[in-house]
C-alpha cells in the first residue's frame, strides 16, 4: 500500500494505491489518524485501491468518526466498480459522499 498527500485548496488529497487489507489497514489509519484537526476536508483518492477488507473499512470508518467529532469533511472519489459495491452492499456510502473524479470532489468539498 502506497499513501500519498498533497494539499489544494486547502483540501488534503490523500491518494491509496495497492490493497487495503488486514495487513495495511493498521498502516493507513495511523497515517490518515495524522491528518489536520478541527474543520479539516480530506478527500481520498481511491483509484489505485484494487481491494478492500474489513479491515480497510474498519480503517476508514475511524477516520470518519475522528472527521466528524472535529466537524470537518471526508469524501472518496475515484471508486472501481468492485469498491464502490463493497461498500454499498456494506453501507458504507451512507456515510460517505462519492464523486467519479477528482474535480468534482475538489468542488464538493470546496462548497
């Protein structure tokens, strides 16, 4: 698993290339747990994910609840068909906002 940041427009672009799995979840929660406090917006760029565990989704779930106890905003953009089933089937996109492309995520959260 490959992290990667960049910030736009204020936004924190964190880009996942590999598999979110039991063995890099731990990896990405720490490192997505460091992302900046109250009011932040992070958007994760997810077109390089090729696979997602429990694990993985437990992984994004804490940065969900850290996102939403500091008000701030968490979006996923760039979702493969099997991701974006795994998390319907899961309900997980009933907590996070989806977006095809990285523009229309910048646009979102930049609203």
């Amino acid at each position: 698993m490959e992290i990667e940041f960049e910030t736009v427009d204020g936004i924190t672009v964190v880009t996942l290339f590999g598999e979110l799995d039991s063995r890099t979840a731990p990896i990405v929660q720490e490192r997505l747990m460091d992302l900046p406090g109250p009011e932040a917006r992070v958007l994760l760029e997810m077109s390089g994910v090729n696979y997602i565990s429990s694990a993985g989704l437990r992984a994004l779930l804490m940065l969900y609840r850290r996102m939403a106890t500091s008000e701030g905003q968490v979006a996923l953009v760039g979702l493969t068909e099997s991701i974006r089933d795994v998390m319907t089937v899961t309900g997980f996109l009933d907590f996070f906002a989806a977006y095809d492309t990285l523009e229309e995520g910048l646009a979102a959260l930049n609203q």
